[in-house]
C-alpha cells in the first residue's frame, strides 16, 4: 500500500513540475491549450478594436493575451488568486497590462460591468446560472461566445421534439439566438475534463420579448417538471392549483375584482386548456409561440405564475 501511495504522490509532483501549478479541477479548471480553438473562439466573437471584452475564467491566459491584442479593453474574471497571479505575471511587462483589469471573485457572486462581448471557457458547474446572468445582464452586449459541456451546448440548441429539449432550450431561446459552433475534444485542454464540450455563440434578442421572464418561467417550469405529460396533467396537480389560486386572489384584491363565490380553480384551469385545445399538448412538443400563446391565456383570465 505504501508504495502505491508513494507512486501516486510521485505523479502529482511530476504534474506540477510539468505544468508550474496545480489546477483545481474541482472548480473546473480545465485550461484551454489548443491555440487553433482560441483562435477560432475569438474570431466567432468578431471584436472590434473599440470593444470592451468580458472574460470569465481566464486562467493562465491563453486567451485573455490574444482577446486583449483584438480589444480596447479586457475585463477578466477569475475566482483564483494564484491564476490571477501567474495572468498578471504574463503581461506586467508587456504594453497590454493596461488593457487588462482583473476581477478577483465568483463571477455569479460578481456585478457584472458594461461590456460589448464575452468570451469564456467557464468552469461547467456554473454554465446554466451564468447563461441566465449573462441574458438578464442590462445594457445588452452584442454576442457571447462560451465553451461548455457537450450535453449542456445540446440542451441548448435543442428543439421542440427532440430527446434533449427542456426548460433551459425554450428558456435560452426566448432570450437569444443560439448557435452551436464546434465541438472540442478532450485532449485540448491540460489537465483532460472527463467529458466532451462544444463551443456556442449566444445573441442578446434586442428588445427582449414584451413579457415578465419570471412569469413566463413559472409557467414553462410547471409544464416541463413532465414534459412527456399532457399539459391537463401537470396542470391539475394539488400544489400547482393552490399556488394559481393565490396567485389569482391577489391579482383580483390588487385589481378590486370581485371573487366568484364558487371559484373552483381545478375547473377554471381545465376549461381553459381544454377550449383553446391545450389540454392533450404536451411540453416536449411545445414550441416559443405556443407558450406565449398559452401564457397570454391564462394572464387573460387573471391566472398569474410570479
């Protein structure tokens, strides 16, 4: 046993020999080292020399050096202190140092500043509350070019029918534009995550749908907790019609209508779906128009889900 342990701890060291410091690839650091990628990262970006340019863990700054070569100004944020040292060490001497300014910290934790453009190879934990940090961010950037997990770039792009559409599809839809660039093997990034990843392009729809995004998820989270379910299904749940039903009450004290003394929620909801032919749908099958249409329905009739 002793030997096997000494073998273990012989490797590490050789690592950290090899590569000058010990990435954490339990916070995703998972360093982009495929020149080629970067390149073709920044060039999706398209920046310009008048660009304010976010980057969300920068790492050792492979790419961060080559963004603050193309942009006015690069705004790195990296949760590491011993990264930001080895970054701010690669360009001290360099007339680029004045371009960079470091935010050291979680970035999901962070005000995010004014910027035109984000490019990132986020640590993939954090992927789907920075997409949504990132699309509710105000004033809009013009595009976003991230690296994620392979299985989550899918989920994505997904669309209505397919095996990995859900929430988060319809979700990023309705915000932006969503293109899948390539996909990224294992062996370009030092040490090897233990999955695949691919590389997309998101873009701010600008202005945004007319409607309140926390209602508008309310309404799609009930509908996909099942999304193989009819929408009569997920709808007639017990907890589902009481929340409806507050909601409802309020909207009707706030706006001084009068209750009806026989309000039966479970039966305003179904005659709802079932005369407007929601009532066999099913989420899964559900497109960004039917949602709206559906949720103008319910708003309509005094059913609220924020």
């Amino acid at each position: 046993m002793p030997k096997v342990k000494s073998e273990k701890k012989s490797r590490v060291h050789q690592q950290v020999v090899k590569q000058g410091i010990m990435f954490n690839t339990g916070v995703g650091q998972h360093i982009l080292k495929n020149p080629l990628i970067v390149d073709n990262m920044i060039e999706k970006a398209a920046l310009r020399n008048t660009d304010i340019c976010l980057e969300v863990g920068p790492g050792t700054g492979n790419m961060t050096v080559k963004l603050l070569e193309k942009a006015k100004k690069v705004i790195a944020c990296e949760l590491d202190p011993r990264l930001v040292a080895e970054l701010q060490k690669r360009v001290q001497t360099t007339p680029l140092a004045a371009k960079l300014n470091v935010i050291v910290g979680d970035v999901l934790k962070t005000d995010l500043p004014f910027f035109d453009i984000c490019v990132a190879n986020l640590p993939y934990q954090i992927s789907s509350p920075f997409v949504f940090k990132l699309l509710l961010h105000r004033p809009f950037f013009r595009c976003a070019v991230l690296m994620f997990q392979q299985e989550f770039a899918q989920r994505l792009v997904a669309q209505p029918g397919d095996k990995l559409y859900c929430r988060l599809s319809i979700n990023t839809q309705l915000l932006a534009r969503v293109d899948h660039l390539m996909k990224v093997g294992k062996n370009n990034f030092r040490p090897p995550p233990k999955v695949e990843s691919s590389v997309i392009r998101l873009e701010p729809r600008n202005p945004p749908p007319p409607i309140n995004f926390q209602e508008w998820d309310g309404l799609v989270r009930i509908a996909f907790v099942r999304k193989n379910k009819t929408l009569m299904a997920s709808f007639k749940t017990k907890s589902v019609l009481e929340m409806l039903e507050k909601n409802y009450r309020i909207h009707c004290s706030m706006n001084n209508i009068k209750i009806e003394d026989d309000l039966n929620m479970k039966e305003k909801v179904s005659d709802l779906l079932t005369k407007n032919s929601f009532d066999k749908m099913r989420a899964r099958l559900m497109d960004i128009d039917d949602f709206l249409r559906l949720l103008q329905l319910f708003n309509s009739e005094g059913i609220h889900f924020s």
